[in-house]
C-alpha cells in the first residue's frame, strides 16, 4: 500500500542482520505453527531473534528480524504453487499495489507456472504516518479491463484493512470473474475490518517492520528480510 512502512517467515537468519551491519543476539528459536482456514494459507510467526541496532547511518533503524531471507523465499513458493494449482487452466492477473509489494510480486510470479499478466495501483490514504482512515485516492489506476477476468491483488501487508477494503470494493465493482488477495504479511492485532484474504503468507505482532519492499520514509525496501523499525 502507499504508506511511509508497513510491515513475516518461519525463522530469522542471523547472517541477514550480519550482512547489512547489525550484529545479531542469540535468542529462543519458537517452532513456526501453521494455521489452516478454509480457502486460506497462512503462518503465524514467532519472534525469533533479536538483532541488536548499531549507532551508524540507516542500520541503527533495523531491529529485530521477524523473518528471514530463506524464510521468505520458501513461503514465497509455497505461495506460487497453490495459486498455480488453483488457477489452472485460467489466465490469471496479478494486480500488484505500489510500491511495497513490488519485491514481493516479482518473486511470486517468477514462481507461478500458469500464464500470468501483471498490472498496477498505486493508492494513498489520507491518515497519519501509522494509521489510515479508509479514505483513498488513487494515484494510479489500472491499464487493462478486468471485466471477466480472473484477478489477484497482490499486497505486502494487511494492516487495518481499510485501505484493503476500498480497493476490493472499487475493482469489484469492475465485475472480474473473480477477486482475490493475496498478502505477504497480515498484523491481525491491527485490523478495524474483516476481509477475505485467501493467500497470506505470515501473520506477524502488532510492530513497525520495514524490509523486502515495506520502508520507511522510502528506506529500507530492499532489506531481504522483514525486520523491526527502531526508533
């Protein structure tokens, strides 16, 4: 979504912290538990591993690592091959929201063996830094029709919802054939509203993450990882 950050996978590498200059703690790894839901995929992940700030530059900014490269990549694949298998034999679009999901989508798709197009929204919601107030404006809408077409909205994180909720409530009104979502990341401890999520990669606690496409006053996009923002 278009915010100044947002913010999952089964266990944090400490060489992620390492290579981008922050040493990490030892902390208690917790097994990730996989919850099931109808027409739903998703992880609940554990905080994992502490990653101590150091005081220099846009390092000092990254905490702890909720989920780690590999984490993410794997998951990320998971992702790939149910969508493929669930939306075999129909050409699917993949609507991505700028600019948070754009990592995101371009490791999904690579992944998806099913013929695939792609196109982009880019929306703002009026609100503070850290909280949305549902009223949206697009900034970009899309190039295609999607009448009768199967679609697939790719988000990097559900927070509230809010935002989420208008724009399944403006393509739906498009009439595709079918409308889905799939997130990388979902804050349940955050949402205001109930939306129908079918792919979700990993629901993380209620923090401030940046990394693998969420940022923070445009920094720290291209992290390989999602971490903590400290402040």
């Amino acid at each position: 979504m278009a915010r100044p950050a947002a913010g999952a996978g089964g266990t944090a590498g400490a060489s992620d912290g390492r290579r981008f200059g922050v040493p990490a703690r030892r902390a208690t790894r917790a097994s990730t538990v996989v919850r099931a839901a109808v027409n739903t995929l998703h992880l609940v992940v554990p905080i994992s591993e502490r990653v101590a700030p150091v005081p220099a530059g846009d390092a000092s900014e990254v905490g702890e690592v909720l989920v780690g490269a590999e984490a993410l990549q794997r998951r990320v694949r998971e992702l790939a091959d149910t969508i493929s298998r669930d939306y075999a034999g129909r050409p699917l679009l993949l609507v991505g929201v700028l600019k948070g999901a754009v990592f995101f989508l371009s490791d999904l798709m690579r992944h998806i063996d099913i013929p695939v197009e792609v196109d982009f929204m880019a929306v703002a919601s009026y609100g503070s830094a850290t909280d949305s107030s549902g009223v949206v404006r697009i900034l970009k809408d899309l190039d295609v029709a999607i009448e009768g077409r199967d679609v697939l909205i790719v988000e990097d994180i559900i927070d509230s919802g809010l935002t989420l909720q208008y724009l399944l409530r403006n393509l739906g009104s498009r009439d595709p054939a079918s409308l889905e979502v799939c997130a990388l990341l979902t804050k349940p401890d955050r949402r205001k509203v109930d939306l129908p999520a079918r792919y979700v990669g990993f629901e993380i606690p209620d923090r401030f993450v940046i990394g693998y496409g969420l940022d923070y006053a445009e920094r720290h996009r291209n992290l390989p990882f999602v971490a903590v923002l400290e402040r």
